[in-house]
C-alpha cells in the first residue's frame, strides 16, 4: 500500500462517501468531511495486476489552510513507484517520524 492509499484508507471514517457513476474500471466517489463539510474526488483504478493508484483531490475547501507551505523537495517515506517515475531530484526520503512531523506542521509556529 502507498503512502496516498494508507492515509485514505485510515481516513475513511472521518468521511461521509458517496459512489458516484464508474469511468471506465475505475471505482469514483465523492468523500465529504464529517467535520467542516469540505469535498473531494476520490479515484481508484488499477494499470495491472501489480500497479494501481488511488486519490483525494479536493473539490471545496471550506476550513481556512492553516498548514505550513510546502517543502522542496518533496519528502516520503515509502517510496515512488509506478510505470513512470517522476524525477527523483525533486523528492527526499525521508524518515516516518520526521515525515509525520512535518504532516501536521502549522504555518505560525507557537
């Protein structure tokens, strides 16, 4: 399982989820925060046997973005796979406490 997946599937219960209609193999879904109310695009297909991608894009975000500004380069823990990679110069590994660490930072630390 990818990071992206793990935190989905860990996630599910603080959503309220609705199927939407399939495009082509792909299972879809509309996931709504239990919470603030904010929506997403949920996918999930499967290249092949081995490969699949799963995903939360947000649709409307209704709480205000409190999290510190992204860091270059990206940091992960598990690692990049897939048919194509992206350029690695553009990542950092990571590890899992320094990575959750920087997960929940906030933009004015106190």
């Amino acid at each position: 399982m990818s990071e992206t997946e793990g935190f989905i599937h860990y996630s599910r219960s603080l959503f309220d989820i609705v199927e939407t209609e399939k495009i082509t193999d792909a299972y879809n879904a509309i996931y709504t925060c239990k919470k603030c109310g904010s929506t997403y695009d949920y996918g999930w297909s499967d290249f092949s046997i081995s490969v699949d991608r799963a995903f939360l894009k947000p649709r409307q975000i209704l709480v205000p973005q409190i999290g510190a500004n992204p860091i270059d380069p990206i940091p992960f823990v598990v690692g990049l796979f897939g048919h194509r990679l992206p350029d690695r110069n553009l990542f950092e590994k990571i590890g899992l406490e320094q990575y959750a660490k920087y997960l929940v930072e906030l933009k004015n630390k106190q």
